[in-house]
C-alpha cells in the first residue's frame, strides 16, 4: 500500500472523515528526522495497514493545517479517529516505541 499524501484538498476527506484511525505525519524535506521515521513509518503501514492508515502532510505546504492542529516541531505524528487527535508524538522514535504509543488506538 502506498502511503497517502495529504493536502488541504484532501485532508478533510482522507483524515478527518475516514472509519479507521489515521496517523498523519507532519514532515517537511529539511528535517532529518522526517527521513529517519518513513521507512519505519511503511514498515507500520506494511504491517498494520488493515488497522490504521499512515498519511503524510508536507508542513511546508500546508502550514495552515499543521497550525490548527498545533504542530510545533517536526517530525510530528498525529492519530486522528472519528475526526479527532487522540495522539500526538513529538519527534522520531524507534518502531517499537511508536508501536507502543499507537497500540491503544489501532
């Protein structure tokens, strides 16, 4: 499954109005520990994909979004379900540690 990329186009339709939880991470291209968590971000996806969708929102391009949902430092995961951030981690973390974040929620 291929990651979904999200803009203020889609956001609302993809995030805020999916029936499975969605983890959204903000990241932007100048964030070296954006690129650390993507492949760990796919492998989450691989492996728990029927469960939770993994998206990705370019805080760069999308500001206003990341503003609304208080984004502060990057790279910031956000879990949404039933339209709502029920989630928030701060920075690249190791798999299992993300894993034992989300497992409450997925």
């Amino acid at each position: 499954m291929i990651m979904i990329t999200l803009t203020a186009e889609n956001f609302a339709e993809q995030v805020l109005q999916s029936d499975k939880p969605v983890l959204v991470d903000f990241w932007a291209e100048w964030c070296p520990p954006c690129r650390m968590i993507a492949p760990i971000l796919e492998q989450i996806e691989a492996e728990h994909g029927d469960r939770v969708t993994i998206a990705k929102l370019n805080y760069d391009e999308h500001q206003e979004i990341a503003a609304r949902y208080g984004v502060m430092g990057l790279p910031t995961l956000n879990l949404y379900k039933g339209g709502e951030v029920v989630q928030q981690i701060v920075g690249a973390k190791p798999k299992r540690m993300l894993l034992a974040d989300l497992e409450d929620h997925i």
